[in-house]
C-alpha cells in the first residue's frame, strides 16, 4: 500500500479497449502518545495532551479539546482525527491517591505547669513541625500556633494547624497560721471572684466564718479545671479563768484579797485601771474586774464583792446592883 496512480486497461471480445486511471494517496495516522500510567495526590489535576494541533480530538469524556485536565481517578483516552478522516488513538490509565487525613484538634487550653501531646497519626509518614520536630508526636508546654506537615508513601502531603492556650493556676493564699481568742471567729476568704471553691468543711462559697481549731482548706478551679490550693491552721485559745470563787461578803471595817487560784502565777492578770497585781485588797461592795492577758488574748472576769454592816452591840453590865 503506496501512494501512486494506479490505470487499468480492459479489452473486450471485439477487442475494444477501455482505460481508466485513478491517483492513491495514503496519509498517516496522526501519532498520540498520552505518556505513561500516572498517579497524582488528591487535589491535584495532571494535563493530558493529544498533541496534534488543528485536528479533531474526542476523549471518552465526551471533551473535545486537544488538553484534559484530569482530576479523578480512571482510564482517560482520546481519538485524533485528521482531515481525512485519519483516526489516531491513545490512553493513559491515572491514579488520585489521597491525602494523609491530619487532624490535631480543635484549639484547646489548658493549666500551666501541664504538658500535652500533639499527634499527627499516620504512622509511617514523614512530619514536619513548625517547630523543628520531625517526630509523629510532640510534646508541648508553651501557647502557641503550632502546625505539622504530613506526607505519605506516595509523596502526597497536607497540614492542620492548632492554636493552645495554657490558663494560669488560680493564686490561693488563706494568709499564715492564726490563733482566735474565745470570743472571736475569723473569715476567710479565697477570694478569685466566679471561680469554683472546694472546702475541706464541704462549703463551695469563696469565704467561710470559723471559730473553731483545725486545718481549714481550698481548692480553688476555673472552668476548664485549672486549681490551685491553700490551707491554713486555727488554734483557738481559751484563757482559764483564775478565780474558781466568785463571790465574797465582807463585814464593814473589814477587807478581802481577790487572789487567783493556784497554778495561774504565770498569767498576767490585770484588774481595772490596768493596775497590774495577782491580787487586790478590796474594801467596798461591787463588781471587781479583772482580765487576762496572753500572747494573742485577753479575757475578762468578774468577781463580786458584798459588804454586810456589822450588828449594834448592846453593853450589858454583868456585875449586878450591889
């Protein structure tokens, strides 16, 4: 098969002669060559092209452009028509591989001091972290924006970016140690005003009234859980009182001395006008105050005084009338 003119001669019985001649041209088949099976990662395109500039091109896409863009996954292939109606053909089988799915989270907060982990899953992927870190994991303590890139065996990639809070523990502080006298109750206060408060005595209120001794405590959480914690000892102190007698009667012309009981000599015991005696001498009916003094109290007692008057004498002459 050749291009050419091709003639032909043919006598009949009486010896007539027909001719005829006809000119044969072939031409090519347009060559397409749409390359090799292809994968591409998911989001990508990849441009097939027929070549073949001013020809007619049908893919099996219903596309009659002489480029594809390809998006998808599947046996792309295309006819290449000349003007003589000359048909060349290719196809080309393309793979989408999908992207590494990496998720790290909503933004998150959490408590100072804590450590949390970052994932970026897809064991067996190279990662990639803002930071530096090329491990799967990391672990972090600081707030921050922190992204990861992930890419798999078949070089396709993506990221996830998170944003991490870290709150400051709530500052507790029930102030030092403190002893209460008898008469006194003492109001603590956790202050830290719409968080959540925790007492060892069971109250959720942010302040408490004690009177009494023991370990008073306080954890104190935001919303999220983030505490933190005091506690603090109440001594409660109760001053003996030193005069078991409180009650005296006295004849007129006579005194009494208002003297502690034993065993309270160490005390400072102050009696009204702040005169400064263990005992007092008293002469006249009334209520005598006195007051005890230690280190963090004072007390007072009171001891009452009655003077009775003295019956009249009568003279009795015992000796008679002589």
């Amino acid at each position: 098969r050749s291009s050419g003119e091709y003639s032909v001669e043919i006598i009949n019985g009486e010896s007539c002669l027909i001719k005829d001649s006809i000119s044969v041209l072939f031409d090519s088949t347009p060559s397409v060559d749409l390359g090799s099976n292809t994968e591409i990662c998911q989001g990508d395109s990849l441009s097939l092209d027929a070549q073949n500039s001013g020809l007619m091109f049908l893919w099996n896409t219903g596309d009659t452009s002489q480029v594809l863009e390809v998006y998808s996954s599947g046996t792309f292939g295309v006819q290449v028509i000349n003007l003589n109606g000359c048909v060349g053909s290719d196809s080309v089988f393309i793979t989408v591989n999908k992207l590494p799915d990496v998720h790290l989270g909503s933004d998150s907060t959490f408590c100072s001091g804590q450590t949390h982990v970052l994932d970026a899953e897809n064991q067996g992927a190279d990662y990639s972290w803002g930071t530096g870190e090329k491990s799967q994991t990391i672990n972090i303590s600081e707030a921050g924006e922190y992204v990861v890139f992930v890419r798999n065996d078949k070089g396709c990639s993506s990221s996830d970016t998170i944003k991490i809070t870290f709150n400051e523990l709530p500052e507790v502080n029930l102030g030092e140690d403190t002893t209460l006298c008898a008469y006194q109750t003492m109001i603590l206060n956790a202050k830290n005003e719409g968080l959540s408060f925790s007492w060892s005595n069971g109250s959720e209120l942010q302040h408490i009234e004690v009177s009494q001794d023991g370990l008073y405590a306080v954890e104190v959480s935001d919303s999220i859980g983030c505490s933190g914690k005091d506690e603090i000892y109440v001594v409660k102190e109760v001053l003996p009182d030193p005069f078991s007698q409180k009650e005296y009667t006295i004849c007129e012309g006579t005194s009494v001395f208002l003297t502690p009981d034993a065993g309270y000599e160490s005390y400072q015991i102050f009696w009204e006008n702040d005169i400064h005696n263990s005992a007092i001498e008293v002469f006249e009916t009334g209520e005598y105050m006195s007051y005890i003094q230690s280190v963090y109290c004072r007390d007072t007692f009171v001891v009452k005084v009655e003077k009775i008057d003295t019956p009249d004498a009568e003279i009795v002459d015992l000796k008679g009338e002589e």
